[in-house]
C-alpha cells in the first residue's frame, strides 16, 4: 500500500516519519510531488510505503493508486481523506479514511502533544540474576540494587524540578521494587514494559546459551533486531507491543519508566532516530536515571548517574562474555553514555 501525506506542519511531518521508521514501515520526506512519485516507482514492491510532503499539494494531483491523506488545519469538505485540527478549539475532524494504515497515522496525529515536557528512564537496579549472568527470569534487586532505588528519588528530585511525574513499571519484581521509594502517588504496571521473552533461554546464562544452542545464539548475533528466542520474543516483537505506549508518551505529560534493558533499548530508539538494526547494541547501564526533552525535531538527551557500582550486562557481538569490548564495538553502543551527564 503507498500512501501520500501533505502537511505544511513539519513538526507533525518529522514525528510521523520518526514514529513510521520505528515501525519499518518504509518512509520519506519530500518537498515536492516529482520526486515522491519516483520514490514510489523505485520502491513499488514494498509492502507498505508512506510518502510525507511538507508543501501545499492538491491531493488531485496525485495518482489514483496512491492514498493522498492530508493534515491541516483548514481543508475543505471533498471526497479526499484528511484530518482537520483546530487548535484553537480542538475541533477535529477526519473525513473518508479506508485503510488500516491512514487510521494508524491519524490515530498517531491526533495523540501528538506539542507542549514542553519531561520522560525520564530507568532499567531497574541490579537484580540478582544480573549478578550471576542470568537473563529473564523474575529476581529480586541485589543489595546494590536496593541501593539504587533508595537513591533514585533524589536523583528524580534534582531534575523534575517539583514536577508529580505519573511512574510507569513493568509487571516485574525488579522494577517494582526499584520504584517503592519513590514519593509519587500514581503508580501503573503495564505488561507491555516486561523484558524480551527469552522463551526456552529465559534463566539461562549466555554461555549456556551458547553451548546448549550454538546456531541461534550466532544467529542472534548476525540479526539481533529480527532474532526471536525459542519460545520467546525478538526486538520487532517487543517495537510491536509497545506501540501503544509510545502513543500513551506522546500525549501525556511528564512521566518515569522504570523498565528492562530491551525495551530501554527500544523506546530510547524511537525518541532518538537509532536505527532499528543498531537499537539492540546500544549499552543502557544500570543505575543511571535518563531525561529525555522531546522538542519540534530533536530530543535532548541528560544522563544522570548514580555512581552506586553495578554489573554490566551488555554483550558484545561474538562473544557470550559480558562487558563493553575496548575493540569490539556497534556504532550505536555509546550512544547514551557519550549524552550529556550531571
């Protein structure tokens, strides 16, 4: 299906294509008609593609066999699809939509949230399966780790300035715990933040991993994003299940997610524009506090360290030893600790 949307808005345009891109669903931005259409041609047999246009186009200049969708606030009654927002009076409305992808981007447009805000991100603190190498599995925090969520109220303190933030946790233990010192009053566990389901390799080390099954633990190296475990889930799995909360984080206000390493991995993905083949290398260490500030086409990035000492649990690729590698690294793997720290 290939489908056009014009907006003169780019902010709209930039956060549709981020959120597209995230999804895989193939994607690009254009200035003028010429040029999406060739797009189009080169890429006809993909199975989705979406065409964003930061111009005034007539939708009747588009041929039949793509879907025009136009955002705007002022656009005239007609045949066409489109979305009307009216910021002045939140008036919305949405006008001959057919296919399940046009109702995915409108969907997604209308839950944007243009005002100034905070999300704040945490893993949980050391668990005890962390201490022993250990992946998945439902474990208590370690000593340190309960050290960490004595901690992270202040570290939270520091930067929200006063603000309630709403805490988000996954249905966990470690997550829950790391978040019980926190002063917050609304306090919500989704199932969509748990850890990647390592299925049949869920309290297992790697090292085991790789020798109880060496051809999926190469093949988890070769193509970590697609890889699904045994039983279990891949990263494409856990980008398809957490679709509803980045449309939740893009309509709320300030808010804390205490969550696990993939997902991290994840949702620090889509805010950032890191490719999805790259997102599973990023390293997201333990006991640090990330704030993001979503702006009109960039995020910026506080790292706020709690300098209570933790296992690394990254692994680098080609090997079942944890720990960053001096001389084997993803392009992608420093990304958060070379952000801005305080």
């Amino acid at each position: 299906m290939q489908v056009s949307i014009i907006s003169k808005d780019e902010q709209i345009s930039s956060k549709i294509y981020r959120y597209l891109k995230w999804l895989s669903i193939k994607s690009q931005v254009f200035e003028d008609t010429q040029s999406m259409l060739k797009w189009f041609k080169d890429n006809e047999d993909a199975e989705d593609t979406v065409a964003l246009i930061n111009s005034n186009v007539n939708p009747n200049e588009i041929p039949k066999h793509i879907e025009p969708l136009v955002i705007s606030d002022s656009v005239d009654a007609s045949d066409s699809t489109f979305v009307r927002i009216n910021g002045s009076d939140q008036n919305i409305v949405i006008n001959h939509v057919t296919s399940h992808l046009q109702s995915k981007i409108i969907y997604f447009a209308l839950n944007l949230n243009k005002r100034k805000r905070a999300i704040w991100l945490s893993r949980h603190g050391e668990s005890e399966f962390n201490l022993s190498g250990q992946i998945g599995g439902d474990a208590n925090l370690s000593e340190r780790g309960w050290a960490y969520a004595r901690k992270l109220p202040s570290l939270v303190e520091k930067s929200c300035n006063g603000a309630n933030l709403t805490v988000w946790t996954s249905t966990l233990r470690r997550t829950q715990q790391t978040a019980s010192f926190l002063p917050f009053q609304k306090k919500l566990q989704w199932k969509a933040l748990d850890e990647l389901d390592a299925g049949e390799c869920d309290g297992m080390t790697y090292e085991e991993i790789e020798q109880k099954f060496p051809d999926d633990f190469k093949a988890r190296d070769d193509n970590k994003y697609e890889y699904r475990y045994r039983g279990g889930e891949s990263y494409r799995d856990i980008v398809i299940r957490l679709e509803p909360i980045i449309m939740e984080l893009e309509r709320q206000e300030n808010i804390l997610i205490i969550t696990h390493q993939a997902v991290l991995r994840c949702l620090y993905a889509y805010f950032m524009n890191v490719p999805q083949e790259e997102s599973p290398w990023m390293s997201i260490p333990l006991h640090t506090l990330i704030k993001l500030e979503p702006g009109a086409f960039e995020t910026i990035v506080t790292r706020i360290k709690a300098d209570i000492p933790a296992v690394s649990t990254y692994k680098e690729k080609g090997t079942s030893q944890l720990g960053e590698s001096t001389t084997n690294t993803s392009k992608s793997r420093d990304l958060i600790s070379n952000s801005n720290s305080v």
